[in-house]
C-alpha cells in the first residue's frame, strides 16, 4: 500500500492537489482545488477520488443546506490520517522505537529524555522560527492571534501509543528549538495536528 500512495503522486497535478488539501486546516471541496490548483471542477474531482482510492485522503460532507428536498451534502476532502513510509530493503524502526519509549517509561527515565530532546532541540535552532518547523515537517500555520499552530505532528503514531512520553518529548524539543528568541513552547492539544502551540513571549502571559 505505500508503494501504491507513493505512485499515486507521482503524476504532477495529482501531487499539487494533494499539497493543496494538507495543506488547508479544513476539508475543502472539488471547487477549492480546481481554483486553487488551475484545473476544471471534473479534473479536480478524478485526481480526488484517486488519492482516496489510494489511502491519502479521506471523504468528509459538509453541512447540508437548503430545506426539504435539499441536495446531498457537499463531498469534502482532507489528508488522511494513515502513515506511509518506504524503506527498500524494508526497515522496521518504529518497532524499535517502540521498545525504546517502553523502557523509557518502565524505568522512569522520562527526565533524561527530556533533557535530551531540549538539547537536540537547541542544535536544530538557528535561521527562521517557521522554516525551521516546516524542515521538520510540523507544517507551522499562524493564527490571527499569532499563535503558531502546527497543522502536523511528525511523531504522531507514536504519540497516539505513548501519549504523556512522546507529548513531553516533543515539548522539550520545540522548547530546546525556540530557546530564548521570544517565543515560548506549551503543550495545548487540539483534536487535530500537534500537541505544542508556540507563542510569543509578549503575548503568553
């Protein structure tokens, strides 16, 4: 299946498409893309159903409108929630990973992980806040208020079978990143993306 979701972008304006889609906050129509990608509404609509029909992206329905007798809901579309990764020869480093996180919470090490994900952190910081986040695939967006949300988490399987372990790793490595530049890391979990906002110093009290 992830050779199948690889191909499947592999065709240019399928691959714009599918960028377009994960990259906006909301589910969003065949006539979102089709604008959006300069393409016409049945185009948009084939290389939608192809990146379903390949796992990477799922069918939601917007609210219905108009009264009795209405049309069916509008059909929308986002960026899947499935995982894909290639490896040739395969490589198995999530289950490595997963025992590594087990003995972290089975001996209690939690502090020293921590302390090293804030280092690794401060080695990663240097150039623009945003740029930074984007190389690591957290894929930042600011809200009005100014509040750096992170529309991705790129532990997010791991997160999801060791939540506190992977949530507190992932704060102290956005803490190490932010260091003391004006910015400041929390944990504010949302129904979607990551677990960490990051806000301006002048703005977090």
């Amino acid at each position: 299946m992830s050779l199948d979701a690889v191909a499947a972008l592999g065709e240019p304006v399928r691959r714009a498409v599918y960028e377009y889609v994960g990259a906006s906050p909301e589910p969003v129509s065949r006539n979102d893309v089709a604008g959006a990608v300069g393409i016409g509404r049945t185009l948009a609509a084939f290389h939608l159903d192809k990146l379903v029909d390949a796992g990477l992206l799922e069918v939601a329905y917007g609210p219905r409108t108009g009264g009795p007798g209405a049309g069916r809901p509008p059909k929308l579309y986002r960026r899947s929630r499935a995982e894909y990764a290639v490896s040739i020869p395969p490589r198995d480093y999530r289950l490595l990973a997963d025992v590594l996180a087990t003995a972290v919470e089975d001996l209690g090490a939690e502090p020293a992980v921590y302390a090293a994900a804030r280092e690794q952190g401060a080695k990663l910081a240097g150039g623009p806040l945003l740029e930074r986040l984007r190389a690591l695939g957290y894929e930042p967006v600011t809200d009005p208020d100014a509040v750096v949300r992170l529309h991705n988490c790129p532990f997010h399987a791991l997160a999801e079978a060791y939540p506190p372990l992977v949530c507190g790793l992932n704060l102290a490595l956005l803490e190490g990143l932010v260091g003391d530049e004006g910015h400041v890391a929390r944990l504010d979990p949302g129904p979607e993306g990551c677990c960490v906002t990051i806000t301006s110093k002048n703005n977090s009290a």
